[in-house]
C-alpha cells in the first residue's frame, strides 16, 4: 500500500509540463485549475452582491443593471485568472505566441461560438436591446430574461423560456416593444358588411377601445379605412398601450368587446358568399316542393309580419338615438357633414347616466368637458348645499375648471332617466374647439354670462366689470386663445 501512494504522489509531483522556464505537475495544474474555477464562482457572488446591494438602490433600469452585473464578473474573472496564473510564476507574455495559434485553429473551429460571443458583447454594451425588454424575432415573442456572453433567454407568453444564440439578434430584424420608452401601438383589423353605416361602426370601434382599462386614452384611439374587400370593407382600430408584454391579452378583451359592440349595434360581419344561377327556377322549385295554396298564405302572413316588426317604432328606436342623430340636434353641430361627425365622434364619445348619478364631484380633478345631447342635469354646491343651475339639452358644463386648470367647483348630477352626454377630453378639447369654433364661442358667451362666478374664483373684479361691459367675455377669449390657440374674434 505504501508502494503504491508512493507511485501515485511520484505521478502527481513529477514534472511534466515546462512555461517560460517554470514546470509544472499534475497536482499544480490541478491547483491552478482549482483556483481558476474558484475565482469563476467568487466573482459570480461579488457581482450579484454588488447587482443587488448597489444597482438595485440607484434606481438604475433592469436591463443596465444586468449589463454591469456581466460586465464585473467577466471583469473580475479575468483580473483573478491573470493575478492566480502570475503567481504560479508563468511569465504571461511567453503565452503570447501560443494563445496566437491556438486562437486561429479556435477561430476556424468554432466560428458560431466566436461571434456569439462578440455578438454578446455588442448587445450588452450597445443596449438596443435590454433584460426586461418585450422583443420580437421572427415568430418568437417575449420578455428577454437574461443575456450572457453566448445566449440570451427569453421568457414567451406561454411562460417558455428560449434560449436564442446571440448572433440571431445582431443578423436580423429584431423589433423592440419597449425601446425608447414603453409605449406601443397595436393594429385590430376588422372586417364590416359593405350596406354597414360607417358612423356606427366608427363609434362601436372607438368605443370597443375606450372601454378597455389599459388602453390609453393620449394618444387617442383611431380609426383607418384600410380598403374596400372583395366581400367586405376593411377597417383597422389603433390603439396605444404602455405595456408591450400585455399585447396579445390587451388584444383579445378588445375583440372580445368588438364583438359585443357589433352584435349590439347590428353591425355584420360578412361570411364568403357565391351565386349561383338557376335557369329555370319554377321547375326547380315543382320538383323540390309541389304548390300548396295554404302554405303561401302563410308564408305570405308571415312575410307581412317580418316587414310590419322591421318598420316598427320599437325598432327604430336604436336609429333614432344614434349618436349621429344626438350630435344633430345640437344647433353648433346641425350643419356638420358627415365626414365632419366622423372627425366629432373621434374625439369624444357619448356616456349614458341614470337618474340621480353623480357625472362628476366637487373637488375632483379637471379631466373632461361635457356637452348634454339628451337629458337634464343639476349643478350644486356639496359645500354650501345650494342648487346652482339646471341645465338641459344642447348646454355645457365642465369648461370653467379645465379654463382655470383647479378641481372641480360644483357636482353634477343626471335628473331624468337617461341622460345622455357628450364628453371630450382634455387633450382632445384643442382639437374640438379648433374645427368647431361656433362651440368655442359658445362658450366664451355662456361663461362670460356667469360674471358671479369668475369674479367669486379671483378671475375678475367689480372694477374691470363696470369699466367695461365686455370685461368677462375678453377676459374668456384670451384664455381660450392662449390655452387652446383657436383664434377667437375679439371684442368691440
């Protein structure tokens, strides 16, 4: 038995392997090796530690986090290769030559590995693409996870984690959902029977997106006619979303709400039809079912009551209460064409209220403007508890505080049954008042009218009202003017 640990140390400590003048044996190799390895997983837990402890701290986004995670572990793992190897006494530029050829037979041999690798590093340092990013390459979709030196991870909407080569990303198209900011557009094609009004289904779109929590309401939804179809009409709802990783799910609850929209509105989407042509359809018809006086009486009766329950007021009624009709009956939009309604319905969308719903509170933030198209309304103090006007039909409300930028100065509520409202957003408001300057002027008359109120807020004083008997309506066109820049006419 001594025998043999003698050999076996002889083995391990007999000199094998001579560098730049220092040998080496098994058992140092092995040292060196262990160490190296070492050094791979101390360097590993000092740049996680720092990732973690420091990175996380800073605030610093996920994707430059893993970037500088990468760059301190390879950073580290080099330095202590060098520091090990200098220490076991290798004179490193001796190596010089050697790491030269075995380089090229490396360079040959493993081409794919070689450019992954630099591929790894163009992705980390560049940053086109980061950890956290939702990507599309090809027909994969996903999160990326994690990206090394070799591969990168991406984590799929089915929860599969694929490991993509590098070299991938760098030779073709990779789209970036959240490059430059997380914001992202989504296509919804939609397809319409070619006798539908292009109105309603305008409205049922808009509506279908506005409905839909994640979708934002700045930029606006839209609505493109893309082409007329060999069956149908073709139709694109876009909308904006700042989450790209929710893009299919935020996809599939609009179509879903398309579909209700469509079935309540009547809107039909056409199947693949064909014709076919009967030369002589009464044989035809003898042939399949002979005459039968009793059967065409009642089909007759029946066909009369189909038509009588079409024309019907019952049904007519959705017609009459189309937002086209609603928004007609309103004396500054009466003359509007119909591609002038489009652009109308484009930037607000009607809202229906029951009796005694509050619209909106006093103290609550200034966010839209409120155009009654059927219905009346009560405006109150909550603070003095006191009514302040009642409004019906063709009024407005909500333009004091969006002009002043404060919370609201009264609470609104509906008094009839269905109170039906217009309601625009801030940000869509400029672009309202510019087509439509008869509604701007409008309200520069009805606000200026309400003297008590601007001058209750701060806005006016007693002075400037007795000064001149236009004082308030001046002071409401130059705030239009410099808020939304429509180029109100002034005063006499």
């Amino acid at each position: 038995m001594d025998v043999l640990l003698t050999n076996l140390y002889a083995i391990f400590t007999a000199q094998i392997l001579d560098i730049g003048g220092t040998k080496f044996s098994i058992a140092t190799i092995s040292s060196l090796l262990g160490l190296i390895v070492l050094a791979f997983f101390v360097s590993r837990i000092i740049s996680e530690i720092i990732r973690r402890s420091l990175l996380t701290k800073l605030r610093i986004n996920r994707g430059l986090q893993e970037a500088i995670t990468v760059f301190i572990k390879y950073l580290l793992i080099t330095l202590s290769s060098v520091i090990i190897l200098q220490t076991a006494g290798i004179d490193l530029s001796s190596l010089a030559v050697i790491a030269g050829v075995v380089g090229i037979g490396i360079g040959f041999g493993l081409q794919n590995i070689a450019s992954n690798f630099i591929s790894g590093l163009v992705l980390l340092f560049e940053q086109t693409i980061k950890v956290g990013d939702y990507v599309e390459i090809g027909e994969l979709k996903g999160t990326i996870e994690k990206i090394s030196i070799r591969s990168t991870i991406i984590r799929t909407e089915d929860d599969l984690f694929v490991i993509v080569p590098n070299q991938r990303f760098i030779e073709n198209n990779t789209v970036n959902w959240s490059y430059a900011g997380h914001t992202c557009r989504i296509h919804i094609p939609v397809s319409v029977a070619y006798d539908t009004d292009l109105l309603v289904l305008t409205e049922a779109l808009l509506t279908s997106a506005r409905h839909e929590p994640r979708v934002l309401s700045n930029p606006p939804p839209e609505v493109w006619f893309l082409a007329f179809g060999r069956e149908s009409l073709e139709f694109e709802l876009l909308v904006w979303i700042d989450d790209p990783d929710a893009n299919e799910p935020i996809r599939s609850s609009i179509n879903f709400r398309i579909a209700y929209e469509f079935r309540s509105r009547g809107i039909r989407i056409p199947f693949p039809t064909r014709e076919i042509i009967l030369h002589n359809p009464e044989a035809m018809r003898q042939i399949i079912a002979p005459p039968n006086p009793e059967e065409d009486r009642d089909q007759q009766l029946q066909n009369t009551k189909q038509k009588n329950s079409v024309l019907s007021p019952a049904s007519n009624e959705i017609s009459t209460k189309s937002l086209r009709d609603l928004l007609r009956k309103i004396s500054y939009f009466e003359r509007c064409t119909e591609l002038e309604l489009f652009a109308l319905i484009a930037r607000g969308y009607r809202k229906h209220f029951d009796i005694s719903e509050i619209i909106c509170r006093e103290n609550d933030p200034s966010e839209e403007f409120y155009i009654i198209l059927s219905g009346v309304v009560e405006i109150f103090s909550e603070k003095n508890n006191q009514a302040i006007a009642t409004l019906s039909e063709g009024e407005f409300f909500g333009e004091i505080s969006l002009l002043i930028g404060m919370p609201r100065t009264a609470t609104v509520r509906a008094l009839t049954v269905d109170t039906v409202l217009f309601v625009v957003e801030r940000q869509q408001l400029q672009k309202l008042l510019s087509e439509h300057k008869e509604l701007g002027e409008q309200i520069a008359l009805k606000l200026s009218e309400r003297q008590q109120v601007l001058i209750s807020l701060g806005l006016l004083n007693e002075e400037e009202l007795q000064r001149s008997q236009y004082a308030a309506l001046s002071w409401v066109r130059d705030r239009l003017n410099n808020i939304f820049g429509i180029n109100l006419g002034k005063n006499p």
